[in-house]
C-alpha cells in the first residue's frame, strides 16, 4: 500500500517519511517544492498545495493510506479550509487508511483554537475510512527557535519561558503515526501524547547548554511582549487572547502521559537525548 505523507519535509512528517521507507513501504512524500526535497531513498517527492485542488488529486492518486497535517494557522480563514481540502482529496482518491496530526485537546473547548481543531478532527472523523487522531503537545523541536539566537551569541530571549510542558519528540510522534498507517490497531482511537518529563523552556535551554558545552543564558520576556510579537507576526486579536489565556491560565499540556510509552513500547525520549541528536543545528 502507498501512504502519502503530507507535510513531508516538516519535523514529523520527514521522520515519518524516513521511518516508513526503511520499513519498505512505498511512499509518496508531498511538499510545495519537490525539487528541493531531500529524500531517502524509495521516497517519492510530489508536488501538492492545499489551496491547489487539482494538485492534491495528483497527489493522492492511487494512495491507499495518508499522514494529514496542516500549518494553516488558526484565525487566517473562516475555518480549517487546508484540513479539509486534504480530507476531501484523500477521499476522492479512495484512501482507506488516515492519519491525522492534530493538538492536545483536538476541538475541546469554546474558543477559536477550540472552535478551529474540531472542524479539522471532523474532516477526518466522518468520514467512511480508518483513522486515527494524533494529539501531542509541545515539540521539543520547538527549540530550533533559538538556533538563529545562539548563532550570535549565548543569550536566548523567551516567552512564556516558565510555563511547563511535557514536550514530545517528533520522532516518537512519527513512530506511532507509522503504527497508525501500518496496522489495523489503532483504528478510531484518539492518542494524547507526551514526552517523558515537564521541562520550562528555560529548562529545557540549561539542558541544551550541558549538551553543547556553552554557557547558554535564557531572558524571559514579559507578558506583554509575547502578545505584542504574536501581534505583529499578524495573529488575529481573538487568536492571541486564546493563546494567552490557554498558556497563563492553566497547566494542561505539562502532565506526562502514559501513551507514548505504551505505543512504542519504550520510554519516549528524553529532551537531552533530542537535544544531543540535533545538537548540529545550534553551532555557530
């Protein structure tokens, strides 16, 4: 069976790529820019964009599985319009098994982040196939934020740099979406994820000093300032204070769950074993 892996040149959708590729599974890798794809070998690179429809139909012609994201950010159309057009082409071309990245939470809640997820899982949810929700919390590759910071010297600006999470690592994340593709276990089920331990962002950056031997220094940045910059990256108003208050105003995403562990049938990885694996991606 040939799986389509959306997102294929993205943190979990390159693993995924590589992961199902050293199993022999026949893949179809899509991105925006197939010439630039780097590939593992059995891989193939094709082209396919969400706001293209006739792009996605050559895409997933003849796939009989599919790994769904979508980095359409939330609040930038009325609603989830990339999740859906992925569904609705996977559907067209008689995908059987489906995948689907989503977040900790998927649709639960009231507000837009809330309001915009459970569109996105019930593109996928009603729908006659297999599928399987995905729904992790923080990335630990969410710290190649700071390469671009710690390639001109050792201090890291922060938002938000004490609220805890149990980050995952994107490889783990891939290894259970392949299990997802690959067997009949995982049908209907709904899988919230973690990593191994709740780290702070400045925690995290004190691990990633002792991997790189450099004396690495984290600047919180106020409040305020991680609302004005989401507000100058163009985040809608309604976004921003969802964002604000679902990061001050609770803990979910730092409790370590037991499902990752039960999946792979492993611990997850650790932060400081992500860190000394990426560990080239922050030297100056």
């Amino acid at each position: 069976m040939t799986i389509l892996v959306t997102g294929a040149t993205g943190h979990v959708g390159g693993e995924l790529v590589r992961r199902l590729t050293a199993a022999g599974h026949p893949v179809r890798a899509m991105t925006r820019r197939p010439s630039e794809a780097r590939l593992p070998q059995g891989a193939e690179a094709v082209y396919g964009d969400a706001d293209d429809p006739a792009s996605l139909d050559a895409a997933f012609a003849g796939a009989g599985g599919a790994f769904l994201m979508s980095a359409q950010g939330v609040g930038t159309a009325p609603g989830p319009t990339h999740d859906i057009a992925l569904a609705d082409a996977a559907e067209r071309a008689g995908v059987r098994r489906v995948a689907k990245l989503s977040v900790l939470d998927g649709g639960t809640g009231t507000d837009v982040i809330a309001r915009w997820h459970a569109a996105a899982e019930a593109a996928v949810t009603n729908r006659d196939w297999s599928w399987t929700l995905l729904r992790p919390g923080r990335f630990m590759s969410n710290a190649l934020q700071w390469a671009g910071q710690l390639s001109a010297g050792d201090e890291v600006r922060i938002p938000f740099a004490d609220r805890p999470a149990a980050s995952i690592d994107p490889a783990d994340l891939a290894e259970i979406a392949a299990l997802a593709l690959t067997t009949d276990d995982h049908a209907g089920a709904t899988h919230e994820l973690s990593g191994p331990q709740s780290l702070t962002p400045v925690e995290e950056l004190a691990v990633l000093a002792d991997v790189l031997h450099r004396d690495l220094r984290a600047v919180p940045l106020p409040p305020e300032a991680a609302r004005a910059g989401m507000e100058r990256y163009g985040f809608p108003a309604e976004v921003v204070d969802a964002i604000m208050h679902r990061t001050l105003g609770g803990d979910r995403g730092a409790e370590v769950l037991p499902t990752a562990e039960k999946l792979l049938g492993r611990p997850p990885r650790t932060f400081a074993q992500w860190a000394a694996i990426h560990a080239h991606a922050f030297l100056k």
